[in-house]
C-alpha cells in the first residue's frame, strides 16, 4: 500500500521586518505622511526613524530595493488586530442544525421535535427538517409534505420556508430559517407592541383636539375701544363751542 501523505503544516504568515532586523543595506525610504524620501543606507533611515521616535518597517521586502516606511509599528498593530476582532464579530456564520421526522410521528414526539426547531431558530440558526421515508411509506409523500408544511405554520413567527419541501430519494428536505422575531423575548415584544398602541393613541387625540387658536394681538385693540374714543371727541366738540 501506498503511504499515505501527510498534509503540510499551515505556516504563519510571517512577520514584517521592523528596525534592526531589516537585512538590506539599502531602502527606498517613505516618511509618516507617506511622501517617498528617496533611497537611503539603512543607518540613514534608521536615524531618521528614530529621530522621530518611530519606527522603520520594510513594507514590500521583494523590491529593489526593499521599500521601508516610517510609522509607529506598536500602533500599527493595534490597529489592525482591531480590524481583525471587527471583520471577525461581523462576519456572518451560518449554522445548520437538522432535525428528523417519520412520516407517522406520535403527538408527544412531534411536539418535542418541534420544540427542537423553536430553539435552534431563536438561536438564530437555520434548520433543515428531514421526512424519512420507509417501505411502503414512500408512496405517499404527500403525507410528508404535509407535516412539513404544519410544522413551518406553526412556528411561522420566528421561522420562515427557505427551502420548500423537495423529495430527495427516500427523504423529504426543507429549510426553514430565523425571522426577525426569532430570539425575541415575549416580554420584549409586548413592551415594544405597548409603545406602538400609545403613539397610535396619542396620534389621534392630536387630530380630534385640535389647539385653540392664538388670540389677538393686543397692539390691534379691542372692538370695544373705538366707539369710547368717539364719544369723547364729540364731548370735547361740544365743550369748545359752548
């Protein structure tokens, strides 16, 4: 028999060569802002470095000659171990769980497999739910469609049909995957269906109460005012031609 071969341990991806362990004597020298200085000794840019407090890493060791930049490396790599955690906690991982079913299941059983698809789904995770066929059951796929189809009716608030249900030999597959609703408390969903009722609420008492109107501007004065000033002109006419 042929031996068989071993697969190659992953080899880490190495390091950039920073200060001191640069090897060549000579590098095309870019500055903090990123301006090409030029070629310079390796002591020169490595002073010049240092003169800044910073550090000369050799960013494309394949050139000639090798391309080096001043940066502060601790600060590069914080950086981008923080990009990495990021890219990492956004990435999306898909989970599949499965759960099997007969065709002629009990009640009792049926309700705890179904009680398997609530938490896988609430978990956030897709599930592929099985109809196993035996013997003469495969005549009557129907059947296995249609405890599918129950199923997904009946968990419809935190699972949707990604898959319908497909005849794969002697099984029947389909995928159902999380709602929005999956991983919702009930508490959380009548608290947020309480908020929604207020604001409907006080949206209409808006509407039917409408705001008084402003009143009038003083400057314009009463209606009453005009006919007093009237009267007291005439007064003062008669009092002049007595």
């Amino acid at each position: 028999m042929r031996p068989r071969r071993q697969a190659e341990p992953v080899r880490p991806a190495p390091q950039a060569r920073v200060n001191d362990s640069i090897r060549a004597s000579r590098v095309r020298l870019i500055d903090e802002d990123g301006s090409q200085v030029g070629v310079k000794e390796i002591k020169e840019a490595l002073d010049y470095a240092h003169s800044k407090d910073l550090d000369l890493v050799e960013v494309a060791g394949q050139a000639d000659p090798p391309v080096a930049r001043i940066m502060d490396y601790g600060k590069y790599r914080y950086e981008q171990e923080q990009k990495a955690k990021l890219a990492r906690k956004h990435q999306s991982q898909i989970h599949v769980k499965e759960i099997k079913l007969r065709p002629k299941i009990g009640v009792h059983d049926y309700e705890t497999k179904k009680g398997h698809v609530v938490r896988f789904l609430n978990q956030r995770a897709k599930v592929k739910v099985t109809i196993m066929f035996r013997g003469r059951e495969t005549a009557h796929p129907e059947r296995g469609r249609d405890l599918l189809m129950r199923l997904a009716e009946e968990v419809v608030e935190i699972g949707q049909v990604e898959s319908p249900p497909l005849l794969d030999g002697r099984n029947m597959v389909m995928v159902l995957g999380p709602t929005k609703n999956a991983g919702v408390t009930k508490t959380d969903a009548k608290t947020e269906d309480t908020q929604r009722s207020e604001e409907t609420v006080q949206g209409q008492r808006g509407r039917e109460n409408p705001a008084p109107p402003a009143p009038p501007d003083d400057a314009s004065g009463s209606p009453g005012e005009e006919p007093s000033r009237e009267a007291e002109a005439r007064a003062e006419e008669r009092v002049g031609r007595a």
